[in-house]
C-alpha cells in the first residue's frame, strides 16, 4: 500500500481504534495518501505512539488524535462535539474500533460491552457527525465488519445477552448488526452524495481480545501465527475509504476489495429498522433524524 500520488490531499478522515492493528494501518497508509487523518482511541498515550509512528513513516504532519472510551454513549457524543468543534469537513468516517468480551460485562451505562462498541458506538458516532458528512458530500462511511455475521441472528427479546451469554455469539450478532445498520443507513443516504459500506477484514493479527486474562493471551498467539497481518487486513478499509472504483456505491458488503454477498439475515429490512429504532432509544438520539 504505497501510493505514488496523494489522492486524498485536503480531505479529512476520521478512523476509530487507531491506535494499533487494523486501525492504526488504515490512518497511516491515508496519511500516505495526504489525508488529514483523526485517529480515536482511549489512551492518550497509545495515541501519542500512534502519531509519532504515523509522522515517521509517512512524513505528514496532518495526524491527531482525539481520545475515547467509545463504551460510553456520552464519550461518543463529546468525541462527535470535540471533532465538530476542530473540523470543517469530514469526508470519510472509518468505524473501526470493536472488540470480544468472553465474560458478559456492563459498560457504566448498564449495556452490555459488545454490543456497546461493536454497534452502539457506530450507530451514535455516524448519526451525529452525518450532518456534517452531508454538507461535505461526496463522503464516505466505511464500517468494519466480519464474516463471523454469517450464520448470526438477533434476538431482540434478548438483544443484549441478559438471557444467554456467550462471547462468541454476542460478537457475531454484533458484526450482523453492522450490516444490517450499514444497508438501513445506505438506504437513507441515498440522494445525499453519502455513501455507506461494510466489509470482512479477515482474521487479522491485531491486539483484539486480549483484554480477557489468559485467553485473550492464547487468542492472541493464535492470532499470530496463523492470522493476516494488520497491512493485509486493513487493504479492503483503505480501498472503500479511497478508491474513484467505489465512488457512489453504497449499501454493498466487501471481501478483499470486492462486493460480495453478505448472509440472509443481514438484508432483512424490517430487522434492520427495529435496530436502527432499538439504537435510537438505547443512544439517546430523536427518534426524527
């Protein structure tokens, strides 16, 4: 991933979970590109590593970073507001940041983790930022997802696992839940000159799930010996945050640069507006937008 020109030169692009694996690589090679990139993360100190690292490889200085815990809908809308505040245009947003809890666990809010960050987060960061991408039009929302949606589906009399918990299942109902936002948010965007897409990064070598004692340490390990590297996983990002091949295509599923079909489920549009009106309670948004 080493472009010759800087395409993305005047445009700003903010990548949340950036501070390390796939997050980190995609705000570095858009930097390359000539993007002012916007890294979020929860530490100022891994942001701090982030952009030197980011300053050093690429030479730009158009790097920052703005810090939170996107576990918490009021963090999200202070992220959205302190963006709002320092930025006149945002032309892609890239919903990166996500993880695995194996023990269910309550945000302070009382959601549960991973639907928290994997969807909550996405769902509220891109509605309040959407009027601001809008205006900016052409723009882009790319949103990570996984192929561990297939086979997923949600049960909304138990959306949060209060019933029946298992790490595995809450993560894959998280990843359809993106899809399932993505195509609802494509749906109404069209018009707007904003597009919205979601992709499969591949299993990727990359500090998911090491927050779970041991086993995210043997997780881990597994990870790097058999899973892609963060540069591989991170083309499919670079490529819906950049690429004149996608522009206007919206509400598509990518695998390796290309679109593919997602599962069943995933394209059930009365599941995905009772999400989007589950979403909107759960985040505090108007129901009106």
């Amino acid at each position: 991933m080493e472009p010759a020109a800087t395409p993305m030169r005047g445009k700003t692009v903010l990548v949340t979970g950036a501070t390390s694996g796939i997050g980190l690589v995609t705000a570095r090679e858009l930097a390359r590109q000539g993007a002012r990139v916007v890294l979020v993360g929860r530490s100022r100190e891994k942001c701090d590593a982030a952009l030197a690292q980011i300053q050093a490889q690429t030479g730009s200085r158009e790097a920052e970073a703005l810090l939170a815990d996107l576990s918490a809908p009021q963090q999200v809308r202070d992220l959205a507001r302190q963006f709002l505040e320092r930025s006149p245009r945002l032309d892609v947003l890239v919903n990166n940041a996500g993880g695995m809890w194996l023990d269910r666990r309550l945000t302070a809010d009382g959601l549960e983790m991973t639907f928290a960050v994997n969807h909550l987060a996405y769902f509220l960061l891109t509605l309040s930022l959407l009027d601001l991408l809008k205006a900016r039009a052409p723009a882009r929302v790319v949103n990570v997802s996984s192929r561990a949606h297939e086979g997923a589906t949600l049960d909304f009399d138990d959306l949060q696992g209060e019933r029946r918990y298992g790490a595995w299942r809450a993560y894959c109902r998280s990843k359809l839940a993106n899809l399932l936002f993505t195509y609802e948010l494509a749906r109404q965007l069209a018009g707007t000159g904003v597009t919205a897409n979601a992709l499969h990064p591949g299993w990727v070598a990359t500090g998911f799930a090491g927050n779970n004692g041991w086993r995210g340490r043997l997780f881990q390990f597994l990870a790097r010996r058999f899973a892609l590297r963060p540069e591989q996983g991170a083309r499919t990002v670079v490529y819906l945050a950049t690429s004149p091949d996608v522009a206007g295509v919206s509400g598509r599923y990518f695998d390796r640069e290309k679109a593919v079909a997602s599962s069943p489920a995933s394209y059930d549009e009365a599941a995905a507006k009772r999400l989007w009106e589950v979403s909107l309670e759960l985040t505090g948004l108007p129901a009106a937008r």
